[in-house]
C-alpha cells in the first residue's frame, strides 16, 4: 500500500514533531545535535511505495585525515548497524546517513517511521561523534581499538601526562643529575 505525504505528516502530528513540507515532494524535520542544527529529509518514490529518510551533509570525507580508515569503518557500519546506510559522493566528498524502506504491500505504520527517526536522530548522530573523533584523529573511540584503551585507561588512571610533558620531566630530570655530577667532581 503507497504511503503520502499526507499520511507521513499525520504521523508526526500525532507525536507533536514539527515537520515542514517542500511543494509535496518532501518533507523536512529540523533538530539539533550539540548546538549543530540537522535536517531528515523524508522523499517518497516508485508512487510512494518507496520512502527514503536521509541526513544530508552527516560529515565530509575531505576533512578526514586518514580517507580510507574513514571509508573502510562507513563500509563496516553499514555492514553492522541495523536500518543505517552510509553513503559517500565521490565528487564533493559529502557523507550522508539514511533509511530506505520500501512499502510494497502493508501501510507504513506510526512505530516504523518513529523507528527510523530514533535511529537516525540517536544511533546515527551518537556514532557521528566517534567518526568525527576518527576524522579528526585517526582513532575510533571503540573498547576494541588498544590505542584507545590505553587512552582510556591513562585518563581513569588519573595518569593525564602527555608525552610531550613526559619528556620534558625526563630532559629536566637529566639536567639536574648532571649538574650534581658537575659539582660532585669539582669536590
């Protein structure tokens, strides 16, 4: 059974979500995320059997350090998450999230759509924290990785020293040994 539009804005009325439509071929659902406003655009296809809610500009490859850790941990995401498909435009570098459903033969009910914009307004946006950590990085904050155990461990440790301080503790550290040596053979 095709779903409209219509039929989609009633959903969200139904929830109190504020919704905006685009002439009837779209409809957008503003929300923040750590002070960044976002939008879902939901498009409907093949006559409406088809629906489609995406975040459009999610993260960008060209900021990314290291592209094909990047790429390599999108493949695996949409390999492990349920519903999330990430998607990459290879001319612009533009990352984007999205739901695809088809609507073949049953109505889209209250509880899917609910359903997709959870996931996309939580799951998505609390692991595009971790893909931005990894963009800005080169680390994926994941219990699995040992860099970020070790960093983990560091900070609950309460052991919070860069190397950089380490080695400027070490440097101080042998400059005294040697001026006591210095005035010990001077005796």
């Amino acid at each position: 059974m095709a779903v409209t539009l219509g039929q989609l804005t009633d959903i969200f009325k139904e929830a109190n979500a504020a919704v905006f439509t685009d002439n009837e071929k779209m409809l957008l659902y503003p929300f923040v995320h750590q002070n960044q406003q976002m939008l879902v655009y939901i498009t409907l296809a093949e006559d409406g059997e088809y629906v489609r809610f995406i975040i459009p500009c999610y993260l960008n490859l060209n900021a990314a350090r290291n592209r094909e850790a990047l790429l390599m941990k999108l493949m695996e995401q949409n390999r492990t998450l349920k519903l999330l498909k990430f998607g990459v435009d290879p001319e612009d570098g533009e990352i984007t999230v999205s739901i695809e459903l088809p609507v073949e033969d049953s109505p889209l009910t209250a509880g899917q759509v609910h359903r997709c914009m959870y996931t996309l307004t939580h799951v998505a946006m609390n692991e595009r924290e971790r893909l931005l950590s990894l963009i800005q990085t080169g680390i994926y904050p994941d219990s699995r990785n040992e860099e970020f155990q070790t960093i983990v461990s560091n900070l609950l440790s309460g052991d919070e020293e860069t190397e950089e301080g380490h080695e400027a503790e070490t440097e101080e550290t042998d400059l005294l040994e040697e001026a006591d040596g210095d005035t010990t053979s001077e005796e």
